[in-house]
C-alpha cells in the first residue's frame, strides 16, 4: 500500500521540514484512538500530538466545545468517571490520557502525546503538567490527585 500523503505533509518534506500533527481538543479517548489508527494504516507515522482540555471547570470546558464544534462528544464527558469526580471541581485530561496509554501499549499508535489547551488558564494547566511530568499526579480509577512535593 502506497503511504498516504497530505499536501501539508508532503510540502514540509520537499522543504526538508519535518511534519507533525496536531489536533484540536477532544473529550473522548476512543475516536482519537480510531483516527489515530486510520492514519498509521494510510502509512502516515508522523508524530501526533493529541489536543486535550488541561484542568478547567466542566462549564468552561462545555463553553469551549460548543464554540469550537466538538459538541458531539461533550457526550463522553458524562460517560467519564474521572471527570464526574470533578463535575462541581476541575476537570483535567487524565482519563483520556489513561486511555491513550492502555491503547498503545504495543506501540500500534506511534509517536502520540498530548497538546494541552489552558482553558482553565496557563498557571493551572502549566501546574498539572509540571506534576504530572514530575511524577507527582496519581492517576486512580476515578481521577487524579496531586501528591505534595
């Protein structure tokens, strides 16, 4: 099968330029997860970086996805038990995260890491990073906490 090959793609490699993707922000690991899939199987291995909402209010993340036309999956937002820990709180991208770790475990997925979005502001989603880089977010089975440190 011939490598699939975007104008954009293809135009950074006559440059010499090296691509990557970037998506805008989802609410729901599993049509990431397909897309994600179709493409490796167009032979398109470059780079994604998956765009996700870092800690935010679920109003302003619900705000941001009408805006921005993600409607539609505000509908995992319900479906998703980490963020239902948050409704009166935070929500921030870690069961999505989870689930994009558990499906490329075998490395099927390629390069794939998340782009954050600071809808709750910079200061907050720059501190959720760092934590979670730091190796001080526990991710659990309904959310995350932040170990102090």
């Amino acid at each position: 099968m011939k490598p699939y090959q975007h104008k954009e793609i293809e135009a950074a490699a006559q440059t010499g330029l090296n691509a990557s993707i970037v998506t805008q922000f989802c609410l729901n690991a599993s049509p990431i997860i397909a897309w994600v899939r179709r493409l490796r199987d167009q032979g398109v291995d470059h780079p994604v970086h998956i765009g996700l909402a870092g800690p935010t209010s679920l109003t302003t993340l619900m705000r941001y996805a009408k805006r921005c036309g993600v409607r539609a999956s505000t509908q995992g937002l319900a479906r998703n038990a980490g963020l239902i820990k948050h409704l009166l709180g935070a929500a921030a991208p870690d069961g999505i995260i989870r689930a994009l770790i558990a499906a490329n475990r075998d490395g099927d997925l390629g390069d794939i890491t998340p782009h954050l979005f600071s809808f709750g502001g910079i200061g907050a989603t720059a501190r959720w990073a760092a934590s979670a880089a730091a190796g001080r977010l526990e991710l659990d089975r309904d959310g995350f906490g932040v170990e102090a440190g």
